[in-house]
C-alpha cells in the first residue's frame, strides 16, 4: 500500500518571515494528516522554516540541488547543505527549471542521483507539453524522461515521481481525473518495464498539473495517483490543509 504525499512547492514566494508565518498557520490544520505532508520553500527560507516546523508532521523540502558535493558553482546549493537544516525532500527537474533555467534529461539524472547519495528524497517531475500532446507524443516523452532522467538509479520505490502536464500548471487547466490516472498508470508501467515491476508498484506518483481544494477529493479517488505537487494552493494553509485532508 503506498502512503499518499501532499507537497507544496512554494516556487519564487514568501519571504522567510511569511513562510514561518504560513507554516504556524498550517500546523494545526494538517496535524492529524493520513498522508505525508512536505512544504518545498525556496532556498533562504529554509533556516527559518525549518526550525518553525520542528516537532510537526510536516516535512521539509528544497526546490533544487546541485549534482556536486562542493565547488566553483556560483548560486547553487549541495545536498549537505540541504541535510544540515533537515531537508527530507528536494524537487529535481520541475518544467519551469527546465523552461526557464536549461535543465535537461541529463541533469535532471546527476541531480537525481547526487540527491539519493546523499540521502535525501527526489521529488522528480516530469511531463509534457501541450502541443506534445497533442501530437500524440505523450508517451513517448514520458518514456524519455524516465529513462533518461531516472537513469542508474538501483531502486526507483525510493524516489517520487511528480506527473505535471505542463499546459496543466499555473494555468488553471487540469487533466481530467482519469487523463491523470491513466497517465500515470503509463508511468507505473514504464517504471516497471525500466526498473522492474515490483518497485514500480511500490513508487510514488503524484499529480502537479494544479491540483487544488475543489478537485483533490475527485484526482486522489484514481487509484493511480498517490499524492499532489502543488503550486498556488500551497500558499494558503487553508487551502492546502483542504488537500492534505482530501480523505476527511
């Protein structure tokens, strides 16, 4: 039986001051929660927000990693530094990282394994676009980037797989229920056929094409879909708690 993951990926937003703020707030609200709950803030927010959640159910999450341990990186942030302030979660590969910043396949995977080295748990998205879809190239852009992106890694049960249709996100459009579903079940299938099927079965997929407090109740019912990545209805705790609590 795989335990459902909620995760807010806060992107570009709150200061450190808003996000200690924010996660007070929430506490409460999800302290009784049946799934894992993980907040993924940006990176100077970090020390602030982890010392705000401590003795909480809630979960600490990063937005990126670097694939070296130290070095001439200017801007960017090692998994140590990560662990140091309690970092469980990092998000590796979102569709804006790649839009906006050149992440590619092959990036995407030094993360991913640098990540796992380094015992923290990759939140790793994948997905298409519009006009991919289309096209009816879906699957076959799925099946890219996990076999690129998830490449060498020995138990895929020990990452997340975030499914984000990228026409899906900040839009306000979403995949139907059982477009998600069966999306994922691609997914599942071609974990299983890369890996092997037993840890597929055991792998985490969540939906991030804008899962919000209104349709959360009907995407968690699929039962492929075993959890949320979410943008905007993150940065409200009641609304947030609405998803993590989809099952009450």
């Amino acid at each position: 039986m795989r335990k459902p993951i909620i995760a807010g990926n806060w992107k570009m937003n709150n200061t450190a001051s808003a996000g200690v703020a924010l996660v007070n707030e929430l506490k409460p609200l999800v302290e009784n929660a049946n799934c894992d709950v993980a907040v993924c803030v940006p990176a100077i927010d970090i020390p602030a927000v982890a010392e705000a959640l401590k003795g909480s159910n809630i979960a600490l999450g990063a937005q990126n990693v670097h694939f070296e341990a130290k070095g001439a990186f200017t801007g960017e942030i090692s998994a140590d530094m990560l662990k140091e302030y309690g970092v469980k979660y990092v998000i590796i590969g979102h569709s804006e990282r790649r839009q906006y910043f050149g992440e590619t396949d092959e990036t995407v995977n030094k993360r991913t394994l640098a990540a796992l080295d380094a015992g923290l748990v990759p939140i790793v998205c994948i997905g298409e676009s519009l006009e991919e879809r289309e096209t009816g190239k879906t699957e076959d852009v799925l099946a890219k980037q996990i076999r690129e992106g998830l490449k060498g890694i020995d138990d895929v049960s020990k990452i997340v797989i975030a499914y984000e249709p990228i026409w899906a996100i900040g839009t306000g459009k979403t995949a139907t229920a059982e477009q998600a579903n069966e999306t994922i079940a691609f997914i599942r299938k071609t974990c299983g056929e890369v890996f092997c099927p037993k840890c597929a079965e055991k792998v985490r997929i969540q939906y991030g094409g804008s899962m919000n407090a209104k349709n959360c109740k009907e995407l968690m019912a699929m039962p492929e879909i075993d959890g949320g990545l979410i943008g905007g209805a993150s940065l409200k705790a009641p609304d947030f708690a609405t998803i993590v609590n989809y099952d009450k």
